[in-house]
C-alpha cells in the first residue's frame, strides 16, 4: 500500500504530464516543434487537445514562429459577393482558400494597408458619408478590433507603408480647414495616433484610384495624374507622364519594379529609375490576356495575379497565378508560371475588391 506522500507524488506527476504540450519534452522544445507546422495545418493542430488549442492562440506561438523564420506569407482576399464583403485567405503549401470573419461594419471604397500581422481598413463610404472610422483585422488571431480613427472621413483614398508608419491621402474634399490640413495624414501604431502631413494645395486630388510604395516613396494616381510623396524628406512632385499614361488598375511592387496590366491585358512593369514600362515577357502561353482587369500582390517575392472570368451559368469564376520574375541580363523582365488555378466561384456580378499579402 503507497503512503500518502507517494500518491501525492504520483498524482502531480500525473497531473505535470498531462499538461505537457508534447509527452516527455520540456514545453520550449515542444513549443518550437508545433511552430514549425506550416500555417494551412494549424485548424487540425487545434483538435489535438485543450493545451495545444491555447497555444495556438498565444502571441508566444507566432513570435516562436518568427524567431524560427516559419513565417509564411499568405493572400487575403476580399471579394464583394451580393453587395456583402466576404474575406479569404489563400494559404500555400497546401493551397487552401478559408473563409474569414466578415468585417463587422463594411463600407464602399476603403483603403487597406498591412503592418506586421494586421490589416488595417481606412475609411469608406458609410451611407454614402465618407467614414474616418479604422478597423484591424489580426490574422494571427482572426479577430477584428477598432483603431484609432483617422482624422477626417475618406472615401477612395490612396495608402501606403512607409518605416512601419501608414501614409494615407486623398478621399476627401478640402472644402474645410480640418480637410485642407489633413488631406494627407500618417499613423503611427507605436504613438497609437494620427498625425496631419503637410501637403501643397496643387496635388490635392479628391479621388485616389490607385497607389504603391516604391523605394520608400509613396505613389498615389487620381483622376488627373498623379503625386509622389516620400516620407523621409516630406517632398512632393508629380509622377512621369509615362507612368501616369501606362498605370491602369490595380498595381503591386516586385523587387522595386511596379506591375499592373495595359490597355492590351498585358502585365508589364514599370521602371521607376529607368522611367520606362516593360511588357514581362514567358506569360503568352499561359495566362490569359487581362482586358477586363486583374488584381495583383507582392506574396513572398513573387507576382500573384486575380481575374475573374466566365463560370458555369450563374456563376463566375476568380482565378489566380503565382508568378516568379527574373530581371535579365539586357535589362528586360521574364516571368514563369509557379502555378495557376481556380480558387474560388460566385454570383454572377461579384467583383474582387482588394487583395494583400501578409506573414503569419
């Protein structure tokens, strides 16, 4: 017959071993083997049991994940399907689209800027009245949460990051002081704040169709050319008539290079330091020609690309390719197909609002 000192022994040694991540490992260790499980596993690692449930919900789990360089690079999606926003996520290896919490207060014509692990949503038409409203969606977590709002209502406004600040400009009349002296503000999440930026009347544009950061300078296209602003020295200019003739649609930056599709359906790149636009070169074959748009994002160094096109009768079908680009040695761009697939279908007359990479 034990004493009751051995059974106390015995039943906290129980109780320590049930409690272990993972049975006779030390919990760091097993902390850093269960953080290297790529991300597209985690809903499965959340069935193992109540511990690893927690961990994966830890902000220890994703730092481990960061110190280990397991980060993995994922596409969010938003796609308008029946005048309600829908939000996805394209995780790699595998491929798997899930679905995500819907914003809790969708508007029209938000801007949309990433920091870390959070998408920030700037703004947009509420009851057709620009909103100065900012919803967070961490996608460590799946959560949303309100942020500070910004200093006047936008609508169309253009966003860019810049030093881990947001650059925001445009969506607004200046037909207040308030509006004329912030047309342009930044957000600073270690200050938790907005501050306005000045700004020269002359590129105050009220519609912002398009913007990108390239070299640490903010570009933003309105309705008649378009503005240049680079947060180190606070300078303003006008962009090159040849990037303002050849920018149409939805653009990201690859290796300093800025891509979007031509009035051809043809994805070319555009040179800042050069000046002039490229046609990427490898794709004839296997993308088809972009004439009704295509939305596109920097995921992990590669181009990836969304269109939308026919279904099968009341649905359309939206598209994606993932798209490695090599600069070569007579100063053109090439491009090879990672892979192409159909990712998701929907009502006819669903639209692909925005997409974004973020690391997780």
């Amino acid at each position: 017959m034990s004493s009751p000192s051995s059974a106390s022994s015995s039943s906290s040694s129980s109780s320590s071993s049930s409690s272990d991540l993972i049975p006779n490992l030390p919990d760091d260790v097993a902390l850093q083997c269960i953080a290297r499980v790529p991300r597209s596993r985690h809903p499965h690692l959340l069935l193992v049991c109540k511990s690893w449930r927690s961990i994966l919900s830890s902000s220890d789990f994703f730092s481990t994940r960061s110190l280990l360089n397991c980060m993995q690079h994922s596409l969010y999606l938003i796609v308008r399907v029946n005048c309600t926003l829908k939000w996805f996520v394209l995780n790699q290896n595998p491929r798997i689209l899930a679905p995500l919490p819907p914003n809790p207060s969708p508007a029209i014509g938000s801007a949309f800027a990433a920091i870390g692990s959070k998408i920030f949503v700037l703004g947009g038409s509420v009851n057709d009245v620009a909103s100065p409203t900012v919803q967070i969606f961490d996608c460590r977590f799946g959560t949303w949460e309100l942020g500070p709002r910004m200093r006047v209502g936008r609508e169309f406004a253009a966003a860019g990051v810049v030093g881990r600040k947001i650059y925001v400009m445009g969506g607004c009349l200046v037909d207040t002081w308030a509006k004329s002296a912030n047309w342009a503000e930044v957000f600073d999440p270690a200050a938790g704040r907005w501050a306005g930026v000045e700004s020269p009347v002359e590129v105050r544009e009220k519609w912002m169709h398009a913007s990108a950061v390239v070299e640490e300078k903010i570009y933003a296209m309105a309705d008649r050319g378009g503005v240049v602003f680079e947060p180190g020295t606070a300078e303003w200019g006008g962009v090159s008539t040849e990037l303002d003739l050849g920018w149409r649609g939805r653009a990201c930056v690859v290796d300093g290079v800025l891509y979007c599709y031509d009035y051809l359906g043809k994805i070319r790149g555009f040179d800042v330091k050069e000046g002039l636009w490229k046609e990427l070169k490898g794709l004839e074959k296997g993308l088809p020609k972009f004439l009704c748009g295509a939305t596109m994002a920097n995921v992990g160094g590669n181009l990836v690309v969304l269109w939308e096109g026919k279904g099968n009768g009341k649905e359309m079908e939206i598209s994606c390719a993932e798209i490695a680009i090599q600069k070569c040695s007579d100063g053109g761009l090439r491009g090879s197909i990672v892979w192409s697939d159909v990712i998701l279908s929907v009502p006819i007359g669903s639209a692909t609002v925005h997409c974004l990479a973020v690391a997780v």
